[in-house]
C-alpha cells in the first residue's frame, strides 16, 4: 500500500499546508498549472513525482513534462492531463485517452472545482483535486490524498481551506 497526493493549480504558489498534507505521501501527482518550475523541484523532493503541463504554464515546465502520461502505482493504471473535462463530460482528446488507456483512475484539473466520482461507463474513478493555488476564482484550496492497495483506493482525505 502507498499514500498518494493529488493537486493541480498551483499558479506560481505552493503553499506551507499544501507541503504538510503531502508529507507522508509516496507520490505526488499534479495535474498542471503549475506556475513555474520550482514547484515540481520542491514538489519531486519530497516524493515520487507525476506531473504534467496546464494551459498557463510556460516553455520550462513544458519542456520537461508532457500534456498527458499514463502510468501505474501498485496495480492500478492512471491517466493524467490537464483538461479533461469531468464525467460525463470528457473532451473530445480526454475521451481518446480514456478509450485508449483504460484506466483505473483518471486525473485532471483546469476548473478549479474538487470532484470525485466514480464513472460508471468507463469504469473508473474520476479526480480533479481543485485548486491548491492562491490564484484563480475560486474561494477554497484544496488537494487530496489517499492510498492506493493493488487496484483499491481508499481512505480518500481532502485538504479544505479557506482562501
């Protein structure tokens, strides 16, 4: 079993909170809008690191991570990008991916919004951690954590705090 972090907007910031949620954490997944390139070199210190590229990130976080990845933790496939869209509402690239890959689970980002849910057509569980940044419209910072055994996911916490 490993404990997973999960977080996306960032913007430039990477919060003292958002460090200590992730502190126990085996991999940290950010699903783009970074901001800069500090923060995943912060943020790859401190435990195995997934990340891609959102709209607002530059040429350095471009160069060095992709648009999507597909990768597994324990037994379970997961899909990251950053624009997605949500269940059952996926983009037209997302939806390719999905259809492609399979994945147990399936992260993005982009709206700001936390949802989790289960996606009953295509049979996984679907993340947007929100927003972890202190920039963008939304009122709340928020990121997730939760461990991952074989293909399970359990004990789900959020982070919630007022901006």
């Amino acid at each position: 079993m490993v404990k997973v972090g999960v977080l996306s907007d960032t913007h430039g910031v990477l919060l003292e909170s958002v460090e200590r949620f992730f502190e126990k954490c085996d991999y940290i997944i950010h699903a783009g809008d970074v901001g800069n390139i500090e923060i995943l070199d912060a943020l790859s210190k401190k435990a195995k690191l997934f990340a891609v590229y959102g709209n607002i990130d530059g040429t350095e976080v471009r160069s060095q991570y992709p648009e999507h990845q597909s990768f597994m933790i324990e037994d379970a496939l997961i899909l990251l990008m950053h624009i997605g869209g949500y269940p059952p509402k996926y983009n037209a690239n997302s939806k390719l991916l999905i259809e492609k890959y399979k994945p147990d689970l399936f992260i993005t980002g982009h709206s700001h919004i936390l949802r989790v849910m289960y996606e009953k057509k295509y049979q996984h569980l679907y993340i947007n951690p929100g927003a972890a940044g202190k920039f963008g419209f939304h009122t709340k910072i928020t990121a997730v954590r939760f461990d991952i055994q074989g293909k399970r996911f359990e004990n789900l916490e959020v982070l919630d705090i007022v901006k």
